[in-house]
C-alpha cells in the first residue's frame, strides 16, 4: 500500500480511457453545417432545471468559477475583495479545508484525517473570515469536499495532531469502511467492474461506506459546518468512486440549497457514466477538456460547432474547463505552457460558446508535477499576472475582459452566425449582446462577418476593451449588421455590445448615475499588445 500515493482524481483520469475522437459523430456535424445554427442551437441551448435539491447558481447572473489552487484562506480573503469580485466572477473554489496528512505535496490536501477545519491553507478561524470576507465582495465559496475516502497511509499524525491509521479516525473505526476482497490489498485495477470501483480503494486510501446511515450522517454534518460558515457550493472530490444514490442521499441531508458540481471522469467503455450524476447536481465533463486539446492542437476548432456529442453531460448540468489542477499535471489537457495562445484562445471559446458552467483555474509554476505551493500558499497578483511562482490566470485580459459579456448572456441569448474559415477559424455571434471570432491558425483571416449586433463602434475585448469613452486596444465598426475585420494569427476579435462607443457627455452621464469604479476595470482593460507577426501576446 502506497504511502502518500497521488491524487485520486490524477489516477483517475489517468486510467480514464478516452473516446478516440470525443467529437459529435460526422452525420450530425454535417447537419449542423447544411441546416445552420438551429441545429447547434439544439444542443447547446441551456434548459430549465427540474425540482432539485440545489440550486443552479447561488448568483444567477455570475457563474463563473475561479479556482485558487493551493491559496491560503488569507490570501484567498484578500483576492476576492481586490480583485475577483469586482471583475465579475462568481464563485471562488477553494482547496479542501479539512485536516489531512503531512506533507509539502499538493496531494497530501487530499487524504483527510479527520473532519477538523485546519489544513496548510489556515485555521477554522481564518476560513470563516475568508468566506465572509469573499461573500462581502459577491463572491460565494466553493469547498473542494472529500466524501469518497480517508488517508491511504497506514498510520500517523495529522496536520493538525490528529493520530491515525489507516481504519482509525475520529469518529471512524474499520466498520465504516468497505472492505471489498476483489483485488490484492482491496485497490481498483478494474474500471470495468463497477462494484470494485465504488467499493475497493482508489490507491489504498481507505475507502468510506458511503452506503450506511452512519457514514452518511457524518459527511453531511461536516458540510452543513462548513454551510454554518457561508459556504455555499461543493465540489465532490472522486464522485465517480461513490454510488450516485449514495451521493444523493447525502446530498439530501446539505442544509439549504447550494451549487453541487462533481468529479465523474468519463472512462470509454466502463460502465460508470457521468450521467449518472445530474440528478445531484453539476458534472465536470472532461470530454470537454479533451475536445479543447485536440482542436486547439491538431484538429481544428471549426470541429468545436458540433459540440456537444450526444453523449454528453446537457449544458445544463455541464462544470467545464480548459484545465484544472489534475489535467495540467497529466497532460491531458492544455495548460499555461501550450503553445501559441491555445491556452488562451481556448478560454475565449469557453467563456463565450453556450455549454456548461465554466471555472477557470489559477495555480502556480511547477517542474515537479508533486510540488506543493509557492510561498508556503500565500498567493499573490500583480497587475494582469502572478508573482513569487503564482500565475494568476484568472487576472490576465484574455479572460478578465471576458466576464462582462459572460455575465450577460441569458438562457435566451441566441447562438447565430456561425462560420468557419479553415479548420483553425471559427467565429459566431451571440445575438445582440457579442460576436466572437477565434483564428487558431498560422495565417490571418480576412473577411465580412455578419452579426445581430447594432451598429456602431465596438471595442475589442481581447486587446483592451473601453475605458471611459476611448478603445484601449483595436475597434471595428458594425454598419448594417456586418463589420470587416483581419484577425491576426493565433489570436481572437470579441465585440460586445457594452463595449459599444457613446458620445463622452452620454458615457460621463452614465458613469454619474451608476456610480462606477473604474479602478479594477483599468487594471484588466490592457496589457495587450501584438507582436511584429501580429499573433496576440500578454505582457
């Protein structure tokens, strides 16, 4: 039995045998393209939710998540009140908050001693003073929350000075546990065998009887704790190892209604399926992530029009992103060292195309995929980038500038004009609120978009955006619903009807009568410039 084994998600979607392609099957990519945007519309359309036991978004009109891995509870306070809320995000998701085993591996966050608010990331104490000071700037918390299994060491002492071993915890003894006799040492070798893989050990760690009444009182009291402190969504850290009943009965018993996403990797073949879960809440639907990598990379993004494939967790029910902590590690993913702007590129399609809820991660530099946080956890920004070994994604302008259109988007907002130039462009508009055209290839793209936006000048979001009554990047002018535009190589042209140019008397009128503070909006609108090539850079 391993000591310190890795991730149980990082395992996870290591063995997760994906479909070849991850691509909509090519009948129905060739109806999308003969028949027009209905047909994609019909797939990507957001639906009502049924009665549920949570709720969709705890703001509805601010869904995008920030992932701050690996941040301390203090830094993770003062990022929400400086920056995060005022952009526009609008939840944080925060690494486990429960004491776990020793270690400076980033891992170690996930192997759970005991149910005690102390970690690497603070105290009960500092945690509570994070949620309220993040939900004082609008931003709700997200715990990553760990329900499938406790340490895979055999003994020791906690962070906190908890002693254990391996079937002995507080409040656990060896009965609360599975104990499946279908593998050497009970560890899952078999994805095909659905009994082993929600009742035997994800990498020796003691797998949790998420099927007693007793186990599933004691989970549900640790959350509804953490909801005594104002957090108010759950990421299910391994849901793919727990039964869906077992998780909806646990569910059942949070107090009041929160975002619930939940981590089912899709395994081709294996009986287990995402799908199983929406009746819970969100799935984090990593055919997504992959249909990202392989576009962005080698097949094209015009192969993104069909998204998504019939199999698919619906929008509705979809937590997506072009990376997170696990994918960034095990390659199946793009991640900050892509090259050529996909990373980002790719962050403009997901902010912008209608599928799923979107988070955004923000980790640190690494060589070592083991290697814990910087600076002891203390993160830290600096203008559009990160400081001390953080990079700090979630503040460059490629995302940042993002959000305002994000946050207009309804369920009603149309996807229309859809068009493809290679199979590296791919540019569509969102009714009257934007228009997004994406050019992934090596060439520029030189054409005549047509848009429902209303006529006028609009400023480019990817280069700057507004501020005040000037572009501080490029502008393109709409005139009976078209514009022309030459998008420069790896880059992307977004207009959005808020960066729409008024006369300085409307614009200083306005300004008086919202009581806007520009100061954060300032800081994301620029720090973009094009290269001598024409291919977009941050800096």
């Amino acid at each position: 039995m391993p000591s310190r084994p890795p991730s149980p998600s990082a395992r996870d979607a290591r063995s997760s045998r994906q479909s070849p392609t991850g691509k909509m099957p090519w009948f129905l990519g060739i109806a999308a393209i003969l028949f027009g945007t209905s047909c994609v519309t019909s797939y990507t359309t957001r639906i009502a939710r049924s009665t549920t036991n949570y709720r969709r978004f705890a703001t509805a009109d601010k869904d995008v998540v920030v992932q701050l891995f690996e941040w301390n509870w203090d830094s993770v306070a003062q990022e929400c009140a400086e920056f995060i809320g005022p952009a526009g995000y609008g939840f944080v998701q925060v690494s486990p908050p429960q004491e776990h085993i020793e270690g400076p591996q980033w891992w170690t966050d996930y192997q759970p001693v005991s149910y005690n608010i102390t970690s690497k990331r603070g105290n009960r104490d500092q945690f509570a003073t994070m949620v309220k000071t993040c939900n004082a700037a609008g931003v709700q918390v997200i715990a990553d929350t760990i329900m499938n299994h406790m340490s895979g060491q055999s003994s020791g002492t906690g962070l906190g000075g908890t002693i254990f071993s391996h079937y002995s915890y507080p409040g656990l003894q060896f009965n609360n546990f599975h104990h499946c006799g279908l593998e050497p040492n009970d560890v899952i070798a078999n994805y095909n065998n659905r009994l082993e893989v929600q009742t035997c050990e994800l990498l020796g760690m003691a797998d949790l009887d998420t099927g007693s009444e007793y186990v599933r009182s004691l989970l549900a009291t640790y959350v509804n704790d953490l909801v005594s402190l104002g957090v108010t969504g759950f990421r299910l850290d391994a849901s793919k190892h727990i039964a869906a009943r077992d998780i909806a009965n646990i569910v059942h018993r949070f107090e009041g209604k929160h975002y619930i996403t939940q981590e089912v990797i899709y395994g081709y073949g294996e009986p287990i399926h995402p799908n199983e879960y929406v009746g819970n809440g969100d799935v984090q639907e990593f055919r997504y992530t992959s249909a990202l990598q392989n576009a962005f990379l080698s097949s094209g993004i015009a192969s993104l029009m069909t998204l998504p494939n019939q199999d698919w967790v619906p929008s509705s029910s979809a937590n997506v992103f072009v990376a997170n902590h696990d994918t960034e590690r095990n390659g199946e993913s793009l991640d900050y060292n892509s090259p050529s702007n996909t990373y980002w590129l790719a962050h403009v399609f997901m902010l912008t195309w209608p599928f799923g809820t979107p988070t955004v991660l923000s980790s640190y530099q690494f060589s070592d995929s083991d290697a814990g946080a910087p600076a002891n956890g203390e993160g830290s920004c600096s203008g559009t980038g990160g400081t001390n070994g953080w990079l700090c994604q979630h503040r460059n302008p490629i995302i940042a500038n993002l959000l305002p259109l994000h946050n207009d988007f309804t369920s009603s907002t149309p996807l229309d004009n859809v068009v493809t130039g290679t199979s590296q462009q791919l540019a569509y508009g969102r009714g009257s609120t934007g228009f997004i055209a994406i050019n992934n290839g090596d060439n520029g793209w030189s054409t005549t978009f047509t848009t429902m936006l209303a006529d006028g000048r609009y400023c480019d979001l990817v280069t700057g955006g507004s501020f005040g009554t000037q572009c501080t990047g490029a502008s393109y002018d709409v005139a009976s619903s078209a514009f022309t535009a030459t998008i420069p190589p790896r880059s992307a042209v977004v207009l959005y009807t808020g960066s729409r140019s008024v006369s300085p008397m409307s614009k200083r009128a306005a300004r008086r009568h919202n009581g806007t503070d520009g100061s954060v909006e300032l800081l994301i609108r620029t720090s973009m410039r094009r290269t001598a090539g024409g291919a977009l850079t941050s800096q």
